[in-house]
C-alpha cells in the first residue's frame, strides 16, 4: 500500500497561537489569524508566565506582590484579546512550567495545529519562550506550523500554499508528514515538491550517484498514489549535499509558501543521525524563509 493511501486531512477546529508578546510572536500572528479564517476555527492565544516567586520578601508584602502578578496577567489577558479580535478566540494567561502548560491545553482544547515565531542564529541557535520551540516540534502530539525570523512579509500569498516543499528520508518519521503534504496541496491546488538529500558516498561505495538518484525518483514515486497524483501538481527530486542546506536552497529556489517535515519526538537520541531529526530539523526551522509545518512521527 502506498503510504499516500492514508491520506490524513489536515482539519483544523482549534489553533494554539503561543506568545510571549516579543516581535518574533509577532510574525506569527498574520498566519495564526489568516489559518483561523481559512479553516473557520478557534484560536486559543495563550502567554505562559513563571511562577512568581519571592523567597526573600517580608511575608507581609506577599499580598501586593500577588495583587500586582494578577493585574499584569490581566493586562496581558487583554492584550490578547485585542491581537485576536478579528477571530473567533479564547486568551488563556498561565503561570507554570512551560510544556506542561501547554500540553494541558492541547489536549482539553482538542487542538488541531500550534502556531509559534521562532528567532534564531546559525549554530546553536535561540527560539522563541527560552528554547522551547524545537521542544514544542518534538513533542506535540497535533502538527506545528513555526514562523522563522527570515520570512517576508508577503503573508497573503504565503497562505494561498500555491508551492509546497516536502523533504523526506525515508524514515518512519519522515514518512508520516506525506499525508499532510498531499492534504495541503489537494486543498490549496498546490504543486508539491517531494525531495530527497542524499550525502556523499561511503569510501568503498559501489553505488553510482546516477544509479542511485534513479532508483530513489522510482521510489519517491512509488509512495504516492495514482489517486493522489490527480489531485495536484507533484514534482519529485533527489539532490545531494548538506541536507539542512539543500532543503533550504531548493525551497528558494522553488520559491516555496511552506516546507514540511516529519521529525522525530524528544524521546529519542536528539543527536541522531537521520537528516531529518536534530540538528538538521533545527536549522530549517530557524533559517527558512517560509513556515515550516512539523508533523511528529
């Protein structure tokens, strides 16, 4: 069975748009708003605050610092409301631990896809909410739509997804983003890209890069149904180079609205080699100049 044969519809009720007000949040924004008009759906904004905490303050000073963290979250619930005006919402401002908080509401809200900014730098890399982006990636149990530093303003055509960018390896992984791929390309009348990075050859190798780039299009091919292929436009590459690099310059080049990829959840060995999991998920995430749509396998 081909593994298009399973196609999941990607049916989007409720949206999580996690804030933590900086202008790297603020990029998201347009797509959480734009995504909630297209799909008809709920946006559930929600700021994650610390827990207060005042181990030397004079015990009976405790009440006003209480009173002053109500006010600000109040505040902050506001401010919320007036970001999402525009759309059906629901603000949630919390003070707890960060992933906890937000799987508590994932899962009471039933939420469909998360929407989060990311900021970043080549290397080691920072993201939005302390380095919980990539946390959020590989541990949500609904798809993740991350809006980079890199991205141009061109939201509206953005959201139109006319050129989609599907990076697999082969992985189980990998694999389980494809239904989401076609779903979004089916809907949007896209045309979808699957690409595949190989590295170099192994000293001893006996493969030919020519051999092997024909045989990966024959199964690149093989994993999407003729039923699917009617549906849109489908493109299939194999390069071969750095694989975080590649993916990035194809969907330049490509001009792509979106990249999609399936990685792998923390449990696993975050180190591990498979070019879709860290670093090289990480680094397409931070640099891309498009959303990137994670699908945990």
């Amino acid at each position: 069975m081909n593994a298009a044969d399973k196609t999941t519809r990607l049916s989007i009720k409720n949206i999580l748009y996690a804030t933590d007000f900086s202008p790297a949040a603020e990029v998201a924004l347009p797509y959480v708003k734009g995504l909630a008009r297209q799909y008809g759906a709920t946006v559930h904004g929600v700021h994650v605050r610390f827990p207060a905490s005042y181990p030397d303050a004079d015990p009976e000073a405790l009440p006003e610092f209480t009173k002053a963290a109500q006010e600000q979250a109040k505040i902050e619930a506001e401010l919320l409301h007036e970001m999402l005006a525009d759309v059906p919402h629901e603000v949630s401002v919390c003070a707890g631990k960060f992933w906890p908080t937000i799987l508590d509401i994932v899962r009471r809200q039933s939420i469909d896809l998360i929407v989060i900014g990311t900021r970043g730098r080549t290397g080691v890399g920072k993201v939005l909410l302390g380095s919980v982006a990539e946390e959020i990636f590989r541990l949500a149990p609904c798809p993740v739509l991350t809006v980079g530093p890199h991205i141009s303003k061109d939201t509206g055509r953005r959201l139109k997804m006319k050129e989609i960018l599907y990076a697999i390896d082969f992985t189980p992984e990998s694999l389980s983003a494809l239904p989401y791929a076609l779903s979004l390309a089916q809907e949007n009348q896209a045309r979808l890209t699957v690409l595949h990075v190989f590295g170099e050859p192994e000293i001893g190798e006996l493969v030919h890069p020519k051999n092997y780039v024909e045989s990966t299009l024959r199964q690149l091919r093989e994993l999407v149904s003729t039923e699917a292929k009617s549906w849109c436009e489908i493109d299939f590459r194999v390069e071969q180079g750095p694989a975080a690099e590649k993916i990035l310059e194809v969907a330049v080049a490509l001009g792509a609205d979106l990249i999609v990829l399936g990685v792998r959840g923390a449990a696993g060995h975050m180190g591990s080699t498979t070019h879709l999991l860290r670093p090289t998920a990480h680094r397409i995430v931070i640099q891309a100049e498009c959303p990137v749509l994670t699908v945990r396998g």
